[in-house]
C-alpha cells in the first residue's frame, strides 16, 4: 500500500509538473512566432521615398534632359518614347520580369517562374536587406527594382531617338528586357547570381543599368543608321534650359536611386548620399575644365554631362567609396567620357544621338572598374582590412566584359526583331518632318 501510494504520488507530481509547465511552452512558441523579422517602418518609409525619386528620374527628369538635346520637330517623340517604355518596363516586370530576376529558385543565371505575375505576394511578404533579420515589405522591393528596369530600357533611347519608329522602340524594349536587363539584374544582384556570389561590387547599377544601358545603345544605333544629315548638318540641342532643368531633376532623382539601393535608412545609406553629393559636383566641375584645356569655353552642356557623368561613375561605388574616392571617380569619369564624346565618336563615325554610350557606356565601365580600387580601406572605402585591389579588379573586370557580350548579343537579337515586325525606322520624309508630327500628330511647338 506504500508503495501504491508513493508510485501514485510520484504520478501526480509528474503530471502536476507537466501541466505547469504547458504555460511556458505555449509562452515560447509565440515569442519564437513574434521574433519573425517585420518590417521597420522608417526602412518602408524611405524605400518608399526612393522608389518614388527614381520614378522622378525618368518622369519627368529624363524625359527633360533627353527632350532638350534634340531638335524642337522631335521633342514630344523623344518625351513619349521614353514615358511609354517605362510603363510598358513596369507592366513587363509585374508580369514576368521580377520572378527571373529575383523568384525564387532558379539557378546563377536567371531565376525562378515562380512569382511569375507575382503570384504568392502579399502585403505580408518580406524581402531581405542586407542587414541579417532586417527586412522591407516585398512589394516595395518590388516597386523599387521596377524603377530601375524602367528608367534602364529607357536610357537605351538615347542613342536612337530622332529616327527610330514608336512600334519598334514598344517591341524592342519588350525582348530586351527579357533577355538582357533580367539575366543581367539576376547575376549582379540575386543572392544566388552568378556575380553576385563571386563578389562583384555594384551599389546601384553601374554594370546592370549603365553598361548595360550604353553598350546595348551604341549596338541598337550602329545597326539602325545615322540620322539624315549627319554629321554634315548641324544638330544642336533645341533647349538647353530644358535640360538643365533635367539634369537637376535626374540629380535630385538618383539620390533614390544610390542611397535608396542600401535597402534600409542607415550610414550604408548616409554614405551612398554624401558620395552622390561630392563624385556629381566633382563631375560637373572637371567636364568644363577639360572644356577649357581644350581651347573650349565651359558650356552649359558639358557642366550637364558632367553632372550625368560624375553620378553614372558613382552608382556602383555609392556605398562602396569614401567621399573623397568619389571624388575622385567622378572626375576621372567626366574627363574620359569627354574625350568620348568629343573626339571619339566624330573619329569612328557612328550616330549615337545624345550620347548614351559615351556618357553611360564609358562611365559605368570606369565606376563599375574603379570601385574594385576606391573600396580599399587604404583609400577610405568601407572594406575589410584583409581586402585585396587585385583580386576585386579581377572580379569587376568579369563582369564588365560579360556585361558587355551580353548586352550586345542581345540588344542585337531585339534590334531584329522589332524590325522583322515593324521595320524599325521611319521613312525619311517623316524623318525630314519631325517624329512629333510623323509618328504622334503633335507638336512640341505652337
């Protein structure tokens, strides 16, 4: 009976115990549930806040600066093609774009289908920043990076406008986008891109948007053609103050574009926005005193190429520089892409209309180059201790030379399609008339 009762006792005990302690059981499931990483609403905030400039820069930042360096007859063309590829980028990337640049799985070159019209988002869902546990609601990132294939397809334009037909530049912007912005977005940016593991610095887009962008522009003019006239016939620009007015715009704009790419409101971006700041201003500057050296009196157009110079050969470095790497950056840049404009493209002969290869092609090569160097810590930059130039210059190099293959394969591929099904350029009296009236019915000018 004893025995009975100390077995009894001991049973009760147990069970006591247990019941007790289902409490604190619970209490641990629901902090483990509650430790699930939510968003920081000052993070949301200022993703918001860029996603919002970046959009600024093409609507109307570039639409200005690009409008103003063309003849008065194309100014509502030029307007309008780079408005309407920026939407149709923005409807292609909730379609299918997204998911081949960030879905899920996939493999080093381009991702998943599985977020294809961005199926399981939520206003729930998150995306990862680059702070461990720190994340920011999906479709801001969502949002955010669609800005960046909108404004990329539209800098393509640059070089075309002025005789490239409103159906082509549709068609075009549609295959190019699908086969070279998102493989090129995914092996940059994706956590599981080919570049993206190997190491390769890009802040805000010097290989993705800018190289891409140049090169796939200078490829897209050489096959179209030369514009009728050139270059015997004088083309300037119809409104300098338009695109002062631009450039202030795309400066204003690309603070969203750099600083926002931190993913998160902290010194990362503090950083990337001081170096906006200073490798811009550094930009303008030094493209007026080449200007100078060259016999030239500093213009307004070259202090608004120097500008677009100095923040293209930042981008990649934004958050990767000191400020006075930047610095740095922006004037090496400004002064290359100068010499580019200025005697290069007269010396080889091709077309490229507002010089969207000498400007983003050359600059996004030297930032996206250089910031395998200004990264040191040596030099202020916010790498390790245990950093190594070479090694890094190795890597930015890879993928600056794959940018460049890529892009022109495959702006190449675009270009034919969009003439087997349009034809791609406008009859020359349409091209004599001006593209606002030929191809809108519209005059910039009345």
């Amino acid at each position: 009976m004893t025995l009975t009762k100390k077995i009894c006792g001991v049973a009760g005990a147990t069970a006591l115990s247990l019941f007790a302690a289902m409490p604190a059981w619970a209490q641990g499931a629901a902090a483990a549930a509650a430790a699930a990483p939510t968003p920081n609403k000052g993070d949301t905030a200022w993703m918001m806040t860029s996603t919002v400039l970046v959009l600024f820069m093409i609507f109307p930042g570039l639409q200005l600066f690009y409008g103003g360096l063309t003849r008065s007859k194309n100014m509502l063309s030029t307007m309008t093609q780079i408005g309407a590829v920026a939407a149709l980028a923005m409807l292609v990337w909730v379609m299918w774009g997204y998911t081949m640049a960030f879905g899920d799985g996939g493999n080093a070159v381009i991702s998943g289908f599985g977020k294809a019209f961005l199926a399981g988002i939520t206003p729930d869902s998150t995306a990862a920043t680059f702070t461990k546990g720190v994340v920011i609601p999906e479709y801001v990132f969502v949002c955010f990076q669609m800005t960046f294939a909108a404004i990329t397809v539209a800098l393509v334009l640059g070089s075309v406008v002025e005789r490239m037909k409103f159906s082509a530049v549709m068609v075009f912007a549609i295959v190019w986008l699908t086969i070279v912005y998102f493989p090129i977005a995914h092996m940059v940016w994706a956590s599981n891109g080919y570049f993206f593991g190997l190491g390769a610095l890009d802040f805000a887009g010097g290989t993705v948007v800018h190289i891409n962008a140049g090169v796939s522009a200078l490829v897209a003019a050489l096959i179209l053609g030369k514009r009728v006239g050139y270059p015997k016939e004088p083309m300037p620009p119809h409104s300098l103050t338009l695109t002062m007015v631009g450039t202030g715009m795309l400066w204003v704009g690309w603070f969203g574009f750099n600083a926002g790419s931190a993913l998160e409101a902290n010194g990362s971006a503090a950083l990337a926005m001081i170096n906006t700041f200073v490798a811009t201003a550094s930009g303008g500057i030094f493209w007026m005193l080449a200007e100078r050296l060259n016999g030239h009196k500093g213009s307004a157009l070259g202090f608004c190429s120097g500008i677009v110079a100095g923040l293209v050969a930042v981008t990649p470095a934004a958050g990767n520089s000191g400020p006075f790497g930047a610095i740095v950056l922006g004037a090496i840049a400004s002064v290359v892409c100068f010499y580019a404009v200025s005697f290069l493209k007269p010396k080889l002969g091709y077309d490229d209309s507002l010089d969207a290869f000498g400007v983003h092609g050359i600059g996004g090569m030297i930032g996206a180059i250089g910031t395998g160097i200004v990264y040191a810590p040596s030099l202020g930059g916010p790498g390790k201790p245990d950093f190594v130039i070479g090694h890094q210059l190795v890597i930015q190099i890879e993928a600056v030379l794959t940018t460049i293959v890529w892009a022109s394969i495959g702006t190449a591929i675009a270009i034919f399609i969009a003439k087997a099904l349009t034809g791609l350029r406008v009859k020359p009296e349409v091209e004599m008339e001006g593209l606002d009236l030929g191809e809108h019915g519209e005059r910039a000018y009345n």
